[in-house]
C-alpha cells in the first residue's frame, strides 16, 4: 500500500475539499516544504484560501488532500 496525495488546483475542487471537511496540507509551490500539516478549508476566493484561520495565496501554495493506492 502507498500513500499519494492529490493537489486541489480548481474552485470545484477546493469546494468539494471544504464541503467533505477533509484535511488539507499546504505546501509551498517552490518545494521549500509543508507549511501547514492539515484542516478543513474555511473559505477560498480567487486569490487565497484559509485554513486554520490562516489565508495563503493560491499562486505561492498548493493545497493537498491526501490518498491511499492499493
């Protein structure tokens, strides 16, 4: 079994993250590492998205919910 992880890229994927309430990893996109290990989105604009009470800007982040493959 191997752990994978899926980056939320679209509105229709950030929306459907934050209606399920999964986990959402942040990372920043430059590969400098995980900024927050996870929580449920609170909202997303066009520009950022908030986790934990925190916003990070869609340009410098992604946001990762994670999987598993058989």
């Amino acid at each position: 079994m191997s752990f994978t992880y899926k980056v939320l890229e679209s509105d229709m994927e950030l929306l459907a993250a934050a209606l399920s309430e999964v986990n959402v990893t942040v990372a920043v996109k430059s590969g400098a590492g995980i900024v927050e290990p996870g929580g449920p989105i609170r909202a997303y604009t066009p520009n950022s998205v908030r986790i934990r009470g925190l916003s990070y800007n869609r340009e410098l982040h992604e946001f990762r919910v994670a999987g598993v493959q058989g």
